[in-house]
C-alpha cells in the first residue's frame, strides 16, 4: 500500500513542487491542499503518514497546521518547510523536522521516510518493551515447560529449537538500547530464566525430578536442594526389578501431568512386581491421602 502523505501549501507553484517530489505511485499517494479546511474531510478518510507543509497556507500558518495535526492526527509525521534556515529546535516545536524550501533533490523524499523507519522502530521497541512486561510478570508462575513454550513430552530437538528462538530474541547484547532502563533489568531476569528452563528440561536426571517436584509441590523451578533430600532421583529409581520400573515410569509421567488416579494405579501394578518394596507402598499411601 503506497504511503499517504499530506502537501499543504498557498502558493501553488510551491504546491506543484510538492506533488512533484511525491509522485504518485506505488510509494506515495499524495494529497495536496492549500488551507486547513480542505484536511478535515481528508482525515476522516484515513489519516496521512507524513505531512510536509510550507509555512504559509490560504486559512493559517504552517506552524499551526503542524498544531493541528498534533491535536487530530498525532500518528503524521509533520515537516514544517520554511524559506529560510531552520533555526535550532525548541520545546515549543510543534513538528518533527523543519526543513528549507525548496531543497536538493529528493532532501524530502528521504527525509520523509527516515522519519517513518524512526517512527515504525519505536512503535517496534514500545511492543517489545510491552512483551517483556508481560513475559517477565508471569514466568515466576510459569513451568519450564510453559516458559519455552514446549509440550511435556517434548524431545531435545524441540527444546533446542525452542531456546534458541527465545534467547536471540530476549538477549541483552541484542537489546542494549534499553539498558540502564527498568525493562533492561526484566529482560536480563528473563533470559537467566529461559537458560535455566532449558539447562533442567535437557538434562535427563533433572527433568525427570524437575517433573517430580511439579507433581508433588507445585514447584515452578527446579529445587537442587529438594532433590538432594528426596532420595531417589525419580520415581522409576524406587526400584531394581525391570518390570516394575516399567511402571513406575508411567506413574511418573502421569504425575508429571498431574492425572494421580492413573499414577496411583500404575504404583500399585509396580507394588506387585516388587511385592513388600516400602518406597513404593509410600507413595501410594501419600498419593491416596490427597484424594
């Protein structure tokens, strides 16, 4: 779609100039006007990207269209053009950049859209910086799992993948035009996080008590510490016998995803494989004492 900009100006030989350096076409859909009462209908058309207005019109001033826009069409990049030199910018300035007309050849073409890329790069960093919030709010709630955005069954070729989309795109190296800011700081938070998630899911024995831990407490990280006191690494550690492993397994991977009814079941087919194993007769009392 060609970029709709705004060429306001009295004086019509200056006007012609103006729709000469924006020619219509696949870039630019221009939209001349003399005064500030021929805008109105065409803002209800659909609002210009980029104005450029000659500092005299028909019904006003240059300066004031700029003010004008600023109130009815804030997203239009405005371009105040002057006979003269442009004098130094002050708070007052209603426009984004003020510029001598008539200039070199395609000055305000360029000009023009170096504005919109400027323009189009903070909305970009504004979303960005939205994203991060909200990642950031709601990872000390989120499992492993759900932080890179994976399956519970998902194999390390999905994790990979997974990682590394995230951590090129949450890399502080990548994002340091935010930092010493307070979305700087989410964002380094953020990226730990995501290398640890996948540090845990990649590693067989602490995925396996990482899935443990969510099962039985809840747990949204990985606790080193509890492993430790937990005793066996996994459930499928409880015992020796091959056949009962075989069971076991299954009653971790359904506690994994939280389905204790089929775990329960699944410790009990394991109990008569390795009849009087205490470990086991354990976690079926603990997990019948839930119900």
């Amino acid at each position: 779609m060609a970029i709709q900009v705004l060429l306001a100006a009295s004086d019509p030989t200056v006007l012609g100039a103006l729709v000469a350096a924006f020619p219509r076409g696949e870039v630019w859909e221009p939209m001349a006007v003399r005064s500030v009462a021929q805008i109105a209908e065409v803002l209800m058309e659909r609002p210009p990207a980029v104005a450029a207005i000659h500092h005299t019109l028909d019904d006003a001033t240059g300066l004031q269209l700029c003010q004008w826009l600023g109130r009815y069409s804030p997203a239009t990049q405005r371009i105040l053009l002057i006979d003269g030199l442009p004098g130094a910018a002050t708070e007052a300035d209603v426009f984004e950049l003020c510029l001598r007309h008539p200039g070199p050849p395609g000055m305000l073409t360029d000009a023009a859209l170096q504005l919109l890329r400027a323009q189009a790069g903070r909305a970009q960093r504004e979303a960005f910086v939205e994203e991060l919030g909200r990642r950031a709010e709601q990872m000390e709630a989120q499992s492993y799992y759900e932080l890179l955005g994976v399956g519970l069954d998902a194999h390390q070729t999905s994790l990979r993948a997974a990682y590394d989309a995230l951590s090129m795109r949450f890399h502080p190296d990548r994002n340091m035009a935010l930092r010493g800011t307070p979305a700087f700081d989410r964002l380094y938070a953020l990226y730990k996080r995501i290398g640890e998630a996948y540090r845990i899911l990649s590693d067989h024995e602490r995925r396996a008590a990482y899935d443990r831990q969510r099962a039985e407490l809840g747990a949204a990280r990985y606790d080193e510490a509890a492993r430790a006191k937990a005793g066996p690494k996994a459930i499928e550690d409880l015992s020796d016998d091959p056949q009962c492993k075989r069971f076991l397994k299954l009653a971790q991977q359904a506690l994994a995803t939280r389905r204790k009814d089929a775990a329960l079941q699944n410790l009990k087919f394991a109990l008569s494989m390795d009849r009087g194993n205490e470990a086991i007769q354990a976690r079926i009392e603990a997990l019948e004492a839930e119900k």
